[in-house]
C-alpha cells in the first residue's frame, strides 16, 4: 500500500497550489481532498431550534460538494484520481482529526504565505494544522 496525503480543500488559490503539488509531488500516493464547512465560535447558540442548524449546514456541505468537484477535474486534468471528504466544524480541528482518525501519513495544506506580524494578528489554519498535527504537514505557498 501505498503512502496516504490528506489535502485540505477550499478552493482557494493556495488550496490549489496544495493539491497540484501533491499531484506531482507524490504520483504513487492515494490522494485524498478534505472540505471543512466552517462553524465560528458560537455559531450553533444562535439557532433555537435544532431542526433550524439543518439547512445551513446543509448549505454548506453543497457548496463543499462543488468545491470538491472542482478538485476531482483538477486532478483528472493531471490524470489522477482524488477522494473527496467533508466534515463540519473548525478547519484546523477537523483537518488534524480526519488525517490521524483515517490514518493518513501526511497533511497538505496551502498557504498564503503571509509574514510573521500577520500570522500573530491574523491567525492561520495552515499555522494551525502545522503547529497541533502529530503527523507530517507540508506547507505549500503561493
């Protein structure tokens, strides 16, 4: 069998950069594309109504599947496969829970590649996942 890279996905510019690096990178690994629907802090409160979280989340999980299928053709267009998956919470979160609960060897992840002072202010998933990951993580940057 052979090596498993996890990809985080949103569709972004580095998000892409992160997946045609992988592709390339690694042409015998098993790829697969992870979407996180975002849910800020406090997001689930603001429903009184638990049938009410239903639609925004499903709202979310369809515009994941659309991002994901634009991964999928990318991937084709590299003539690979990719596996898609979504999940639902906090991108740094749930990026190092799928790649460690399914036992992938590695995260890729993109990065705007912003300096030092705005990584402090600003805060970054890929800063995130690369700090907390008890597995490998490579940083692709635009």
């Amino acid at each position: 069998m052979g090596e498993r890279l996890l990809v985080a996905y949103d569709g972004s510019e580095p998000a892409k950069d992160a997946l045609e690096y992988a592709i390339e990178t690694f042409p015998e690994a098993e790829l697969t594309a992870l979407y996180v629907v975002p849910v800020p802090d406090g997001y689930w409160m603001a429903f009184r109504d638990p049938e009410d979280r239903v639609p925004a989340t499903e709202r979310g999980r369809d515009e994941g599947r659309d991002i994901l299928e634009e991964a999928v053709d990318l991937a084709a267009d590299h003539g690979r496969d990719l596996e898609t998956e979504i999940a639902t919470g906090k991108p740094d979160q749930e990026i190092i829970e799928s790649a460690t609960t399914d036992g992938y060897e590695t995260i890729v992840i993109g990065s705007h590649g912003r300096d030092r002072m705005s990584r402090v202010l600003l805060g970054s998933v890929a800063e995130k996942v690369v700090r907390r990951s008890p597995i490998p993580v490579i940083v692709a940057r635009d």
